[in-house]
C-alpha cells in the first residue's frame, strides 16, 4: 500500500484525519468493490481535522490546475498571510487539528488584503486574478457572518452537514466539489465522496455511474453506493488512480489489458483497445446499456 502524497488538497499523512482498515469483504455493490480494491492499492483513510477556511482557500487554489501549480501558491499564500509562525501542512502531525496562528486570522488577513498583491502571491496557481477576488470575497463573508476563521470552522465541523454544503454553495466560487471537500478534510464528515475531473471519469468508465451522469448525478451514485466511512479515501485514491493508471487520453489498458489493477471491474464505457480510440464515456455507442448499477 502506497503513502498518500503530501502535495494535494488532502495534505497526505500530515493534513489530518488517520489511517486505517476496513474489511473488504461483503462489498455490498460493484461500487464498494471498486473503493475496496483502489484502498489496497493505495491507502485506507478516514478525514478530517483541517482548518476549515485554510481548506476552502486551498481548494479555490486547486481549481483548473495542477497540485503541482497550485501547492507553491498555497505555501506562498500562508506565509504572506498566514502569519511567520503559521504551521504548512507538511509540518501538522497526522490527525489533529492546527494549532492557532499567533492570532493571526487568516480570514481577516485575506479580507484586508490588497487585490493586486494577493493574485501576485497566488500567481503560480493560474487564473490568479480571478482566485484572489474570489478568496477575498469569501473572506469577507465569513470576517462578516462568522467573526473569522474560529466561526467558521466550528460552523463547518457541527452544522448539520446539509445546512453547511448549502452555505457554502450560496458563496459566489464555491461549486459541489469544493464544498464537499471542505465537509471532508476540515469537518471529517462521513458519506461525502467529492467528484472532480478524474471521479467523473473514472466512475463513468468503470461503469459504476451513468455514462451520461454529470458530476452531481456521479457523486449521488458513489454516496449511495460506497458506506459512508470508505467515500473519503475512495474519492483520493480514486484521483491517484486517474492519475497513474486510467488517464483521460491514455489509459493503462490500450496497450496491455492487464496493466491495470482494476481491469476486472471495469466495464471500459468509451475505451477500445483493439483501435485506441478513447472518447468521453457519454459520446461511447454503448453509453445507452451502461446503468451505472
């Protein structure tokens, strides 16, 4: 079993949460099977324990790019505001919650900072512009509703979890996957499996989710379909999956069917190895028969 990389939104084994076990047997659905098989590749975790608001200002960052962009420009970002003695992810001990920052309020940092000086601290992580009039708005919403990150956090980690994804999905730049994110990694919240690029793809190829689905019909799948307490490692381990294995162009299986872990439970909606072809699981003739059951 592989360690979790550091470098992503979930901060590997220092960005909160535990490590643990599950017993893979007895899957109750091919989708559980798919989440037991990628935890034995990869990791089995549970979430939790981030800073809320450091959360949601490192999930804006992640957007449309890379960890490898938008990591630099999370660092950059807390060194700049986070205060000289704010701890990096890197640096928290696996499973607790950060220690405060000096009184340092990262959310009232961000609400007074200059707009041009904060898209220059975050450039590394792309549509800079945008993003810092993006954080900046959140942060004075939540400087304003919450009095600072503390308020936010506690809302985050005891709200009644649907009342908190409504919340912040009413946030002008939050869309379901940066909230879902928040309700995992900061407020550990069990049954929340986040769906970016790789999860839509993945689920839609393995057959575990409609061909058609879009995002938010794919997530409805995978929490009705993965137990509660196996959507958070399902969801990262499924992105590494995507990342190392079934990519959007070149999935493992075109060139040796049997080079990937996962090929048994996988129904390869829009991938033709005999022609190489590969199209969006959606676009694939056989997209009509796939029922995502």
């Amino acid at each position: 079993m592989n360690d979790e990389p550091a470098e992503n939104i979930s901060g590997g084994t220092a960005g909160g949460g535990a490590f643990d076990e599950f017993d893979p047997n007895d899957a109750g659905s091919r989708a559980e099977r798919v989440v037991d098989r990628l935890g034995e590749l990869y990791w089995q975790k549970t979430y939790g324990g981030r800073d809320a608001f450091e959360c949601l200002v490192r999930t804006i960052l992640s957007q449309n790019t890379s960890d490898k962009a938008s990591q630099p420009a999370h660092d950059a970002l807390m060194e700049r505001y986070g205060g000289s003695e704010a701890p990096r992810a890197s640096e928290r001990s696996s499973g607790e919650r950060s220690e405060p920052r000096d009184d340092v309020d990262l959310a009232a940092a961000l609400a007074d900072a200059s707009q041009d000086d904060l898209a220059e601290t975050i450039s590394s992580a792309g549509l800079y512009n945008q993003k810092s009039k993006t954080l900046i708005r959140l942060a004075e919403r939540i400087v304003d509703e919450y009095g600072g990150e503390d308020g936010f956090d506690e809302f985050v980690t005891v709200a009644e979890p649907a009342a908190v994804r409504e919340t912040l999905l009413d946030m002008k730049g939050v869309g379901p996957k940066t909230a879902d994110c928040v309700l995992l990694f900061a407020g550990g919240r069990g049954g929340v499996f986040p769906v970016d690029t790789h999860v839509h793809r993945i689920a839609r190829r393995l057959g575990v989710a409609p061909a058609d689905a879009d995002h938010e019909a794919v997530r409805e799948h995978l929490e009705r379909d993965v137990p509660a307490e196996k959507c958070g490692f399902g969801h990262t381990a499924m992105i590494q999956f995507g990342r190392e294995y079934c990519t959007a162009r070149k999935p493992a299986c075109l060139e040796d069917p049997e080079a990937c872990p996962m090929a048994d439970l996988c129904d390869q909606v829009g991938v033709y190895p005999e022609t190489g072809e590969v199209v969006d699981p959606a676009e694939a003739p056989e997209a009509a028969e796939s029922t995502g059951d």
